[in-house]
C-alpha cells in the first residue's frame, strides 16, 4: 500500500512516458528563452544525434553531470522534469509520424512542440500569461526547471550561445529516465528555442487527472498520436506523486454518486481515506501513481491498473 507524504519530500506528478523523449521535435527560434515576443519564423533545423559534435561536443556530459547530481540530492527532480518535458511538447504538438516499433531506439516528429517555450517567463505588467503561469501549469515543481536552469549555465559557460534549452531540457528529461532504472536512449539535438509563450494556448491541449479515456483518446488523436500511443505515455504514471485534489472525487463522490469509484481495491481505498479526507484535508500531502515501485521507472504502473491499484480516473 502507499506511503503518502507532504510532497516537501515526494515527487510530483508526470504525464509522460519513454517514448515520449525519443520522438523527435523540429521546432523553433532563439537560444534563450526570457520573455514573450512575437513568433519569429524560421526553417526547422535537421535534427542530429552529433549535431553539436563540433560546436558542443561535451553537451551531453554536461548536462550529466547536473541531472545526475540533482537525482542524488533532489530526487523529486526526475518526475518533476520529466513532467515539465511533457507540458512542454504536448502543448503545441501538430503532426506526428511515430514509429511505435522501435519505440525504444527511434521515432520521427514534425511539430512545433519542444521549443522550451514552458520556460519563458510572463512580460512584468503583461497581460498576456506565459505557459508556466497556466493554471495547469502552476503546479510544477520548481526543482524541473531549476534543473535547467542549472544546466544551461554550465553549457553556456563552456559552449555560449550555442546550446537551445530546449535540447537541454530533452537531454535531461532523458537522463532522469535512465537514472531511475529506465532505458537509455540517444537524443537528436538541433531543436529551435521558442520566443512566445501564451498561458491561453494550454487549457485544452494537456492531459487532465479526470479526464475520461474518451476525451484523451480525442485529444491525443489531435496530435497525430494513436490509442496504442496513449496507452505507452501514460505508463510514465511509473514514478511520481498526485495531490489529493486530482483523485479525491475517487474516494467519497465518483461521477457524481456520492460513493467511490469501485475500480479501487478496497485496501487502497482505506490507505488514501486516511490521508487525504474529503473536506479540511493537508493540501500538501501526495500518494504514489506507482504503489508498488514508486521511484522506478518500470512497468509496475500497468499491472497496478490490472490489480485497480491506479490512482487517477
């Protein structure tokens, strides 16, 4: 059963899955991301596993070296930039050709998704919002982006100006997958930094903790993505936290019958009562998505679903 805890302690939640970080992007503009501007149209770059071989070649061990210090002291930082990979790309995805049979080694992408557009801070005395003020995006953990942050200080100081973030936050969303038991696979580099970012764009085009199978089989039909697609990304429910809020309806009023979901196993059920009550709960107390390995990266999360051990809708 979980162990539910203040997400001061916990990893947050992440809506991603491998496949995700190996399909490739093609997006757009600068090299970084501050403020919201008008788009500024570009070709898309080739994307290449070598293509800072000459400009960067040490960009990935850089990265490294940051992911693999901040897995160690802020272990939350692996869901937490993985989640905030997803948000990034899924926004703004448009047309997509998967190669779902090689998941694990390639894919082919067309979009204007992974520009780091998430990381672009709203304009002071703006009206117009960037991504990350959202309201779906108000809960990401602060140690994803200052995982970037960091990173891209240490690339810049080796390789200025060369290096998008949005490569840089691929790279580590990569890593962090590795580093918690997951598989290892290359990242094609030469993504385009975004330069505008609008909080309007998000609302309906991410995944919600309620939505129902058919709304994000629409959704990610949107996006080019298929059933089997969705069925794989959402195994990235592998590792990290929900707050009570997103599942709490589960427990005392699903669908509107003021009774809990029966596709709850009851000691489950018991175990979240407990934590997160109804009314007047620690808003900041969280439970595993994966009950039985909740800080690895591995298949756990759908034999969890086939034991009603799941903890979203």
């Amino acid at each position: 059963m979980p162990v539910l805890s203040p997400t001061s302690s916990s990893s947050s939640s992440s809506l991603v899955f491998t496949c995700f970080f190996i399909i490739l992007f093609v997006t757009i503009n600068s090299s970084n991301p501050v403020a919201i501007t008008t788009k500024a149209k570009r070709p898309p770059r080739q994307l290449s596993v070598n293509y800072y071989a000459k400009s960067c070649p040490q960009v990935e061990q850089l990265v490294g070296s940051i992911t693999s210090q901040q897995f160690k002291e802020t272990p939350v930082s692996a869901p937490a930039t993985i989640r905030l990979f997803f948000h990034d790309c899924f926004v703004e995805v448009m047309q997509i050709i998967f190669n779902y049979l090689s998941v694990l080694t390639s894919a082919c992408m067309q979009a204007h998704g992974c520009d780091a557009s998430i990381l672009i801070a709203t304009q002071p005395g703006s009206k117009i919002l960037a991504e990350k003020d959202a309201a779906d995006n108000r809960d990401l953990r602060t140690e994803g982006f200052d995982t970037i942050t960091r990173a891209k200080a240490l690339v810049e100081s080796k390789c200025p100006g060369i290096v998008s973030c949005a490569d840089i936050l691929a790279i580590a969303a990569r890593d962090f997958i590795h580093l918690a038991g997951g598989p290892y696979y290359v990242v094609k580099k030469g993504r385009w930094d975004g330069k505008i970012s609008m909080a309007s764009r998000v609302p309906n085009n991410l995944p919600h903790a309620n939505s129902t199978v058919d709304q994000l089989i629409k959704l990610f039909s949107s996006k080019g993505l298929t059933i089997q697609d969705l069925v794989v990304l959402s195994g990235a429910h592998t590792i990290g936290f929900a707050h009570c809020k997103n599942f709490v309806d589960r427990l005392y009023n699903y669908k509107g019958t003021k009774q809990a979901d029966p596709a709850i196993d009851p000691r489950l059920l018991k175990a979240l009562k407990m934590s997160c009550p109804q009314v007047g709960g620690n808003a900041d107390i969280v439970a595993p998505f994966d009950v039985t390995t909740p800080f690895v990266f591995d298949h756990a999360y759908y034999a969890n679903l086939q034991s009603k051990l799941g903890l979203l809708a």
